[in-house]
C-alpha cells in the first residue's frame, strides 16, 4: 500500500516551489544561443500542436550553419564523439572543424573549449571501440557501423583551399569502396556523392504530455514507462511519446536533426548546458546553466524536481536522485 503523502509534499504539488521556477527566463533568440531562432519557432510550433512540453539541450552554436547543407548531417545516435568548439591551422592551412566531429588526435587541444580535451579524448576512444575498425593500409581506417549497411572515416586528405575538413569525421550508408582513401582524387568523387560531415544534432532532453496533471489526478503525478528500444547497437530510452515527437519536429525542421529519443528517459543526466523548454502555449524559456553555481552537479535535481511539481511527470520504477532543488 502506497504511503500517504506528507503535507509538506502536497504543499509542493499544489504550488511548486519557487526556487524551481525561478531559474527558468524567458528565451531571447539574441541572447539564448544553441539552437537556430527559426528552428525554436518550428520547436514551439510542434509543443503547441501535439500539446507537449519540450525540453532540448543547446547544441553546439558552431554547428548551427551546416544545419540543413548538402554534404554534412546531424551526429546519429552511434556518434558519441564531441564537436569542435574552434577552427584550427595546422601547418599553415587553416582548418574548418568548429562545429563538426573530429578526431582530437589530429585537430588537437586548440579545437576545444577549456577543459573538453580530455572528454574529446575519452568519447574518440569509446567510438573506435564500438565500431568495427578496419584498416585499409596507407594510415586509411574505416569504422564499420553496427546494424546497418555503412561507415564512418576521418578526411585525412592534406589541409588546403579546397580541403578544409582535415581530420574530420564523414559518414556514409554505403559500403566503403575497396580503394577507399580520401587523399586519392577519385575518392573525392565518390565522398561528395556518398558521403557527409557530421554536426552537433538537435538533443531532446525531454518530452513531456502537457496534459499530465489532469490525468495525473489524485495521485497528482503522472507515471510515464520507459523503453529500450536499442537503435543502431545503442542503448536507446523512449516513452510513447517519443517517436512521435522526433517525426514531427524532423518534418517541421525540414531535415533529419533530431536523431533519437529524449535524454531524461535514460536518466536525469550531470549537465551543463542551457536547455530551452517549449510549453504547448507558445511560451518559450530557457534554464541556463549559468544560473547555477555548479551546474553539472546541481541541473539534474533540479531538472527532476521541475518535472515532478511543475509538469507533474515521473518515470515509473525509477528512483529520485535527491531533493537538493528544494533546499
């Protein structure tokens, strides 16, 4: 038998504290960067016809101009490594990285923000391991990806005018040709055909029914079941919203950017980053991980907080992590 609820709990319910809502603001596509301001308009615009709250993490700003270009894509779930957070030179050619994945042992330290070296490193190191690596000999190596026809490859081609993605990754869904080496002219051929660069996609954090707290009723929190539906040999957590949400933002967005379920299915993960919310009346916020004093330590209560008092939404069978928001 369930165990009553205290009143200092009731009290929550029926008025979430402040604290809470405190660190939302409200979006200003001047201010608020990680997400193009005609892509939080088809966000927005999503939230308000399914009736959902929708929760995305801000993505690399330097990704955001090879959103939608032919020749570059959005990283896939089996994509794990990072994004670069600035254009490099090597030799003396300049080098086009921020933005896109790269391998860090080629674009080096100056590619990244302060202190993402060692995490570029670590999430590289975890790809290769969960890719089929094949070498083609010359220093060529291919990455063969689970469950599907395709591979990935770094553009080792010499960094030039013509050149400017060297040690970038590239994807495709064909299999690589038994030549294949991106320094060969040829080959240049068939990766414009058959090939893309690979950029920060758009990440949900969360995907919530704004209709929860009226059919959370007495209970006043809605019980929302969670499924791993493994997608491209990853782990992949989704509810029954999910899918429906990334299809529907995919079309409205006009490509592919949204690439698998949302992040607080899995878990409420250590974060960092600004994460804008869309409520289906059109209102648009943003929390910024600013606003917190240490923010990967502190964002994943408070996210699991907002969801249980504010939109009334609990996933079943997990237990909370703390209730730090509230203190």
């Amino acid at each position: 038998m369930k165990a009553p609820m205290s009143a200092a709990e009731k009290a929550r319910f029926d008025r979430p504290p402040q604290k809470l809502l405190d660190r939302l603001r409200p979006y200003h596509p001047k201010l608020h960067k990680g997400v193009k301001p005609e892509h939080a308009r088809a966000f927005a615009s999503v939230a308000a016809s399914l009736k959902l709250v929708l929760l995305l993490r801000a993505t690399n700003e330097a990704s955001l101009p090879y959103m939608g270009l032919a020749g570059y894509t959005a990283k896939p779930i089996d994509c794990k490594p990072k994004t670069c957070d600035r254009n490099v030179t090597i030799g003396q050619q300049p080098v086009d990285c921020a933005g896109l994945v790269a391998d860090p042992r080629i674009v080096g330290r100056q590619a990244y923000g302060s202190n993402k070296l060692k995490e570029a490193l670590d999430t590289w190191q975890a790809f290769e391991l969960s890719m089929h690596k094949r070498s083609l000999g010359h220093g060529v190596t291919v990455y063969e990806r689970a469950e599907r026809k395709g591979f990935y490859a770094v553009d080792i081609a010499p960094p030039d005018t013509l050149h400017r993605h060297h040690g970038c990754l590239l994807v495709s869904e064909q299999s690589p040709p038994s030549d294949f080496d991106p320094r060969k002219s040829h080959i240049r051929t068939w990766i414009g055909r058959h090939m893309s660069y690979v950029h920060g996609d758009y990440d949900l954090y969360g995907v919530i029914d704004g209709n929860a707290a009226a059919e959370a009723g007495d209970d006043k929190l809605l019980q929302v079941s969670v499924r791993n539906q493994p997608l491209l040999g990853q782990p992949h957590f989704i509810t029954a919203l999910s899918l429906k949400a990334q299809q529907a933002l995919n079309a409205a967005l006009g490509a592919e950017l949204v690439k698998h379920g949302e992040q607080s299915a899995w878990q409420f993960k250590r974060e960092a980053d600004d994460v804008f919310v869309f409520f289906p009346n059109g209102e648009t916020m943003v929390a910024l991980a600013e606003a917190f004093k240490q923010p990967e330590r502190e964002m994943a209560a408070w996210f699991e907080d907002l969801y249980r008092y504010v939109f009334k939404t609990a996933y079943a069978g997990r237990e909370r992590i703390s209730e730090r928001a509230l203190r």
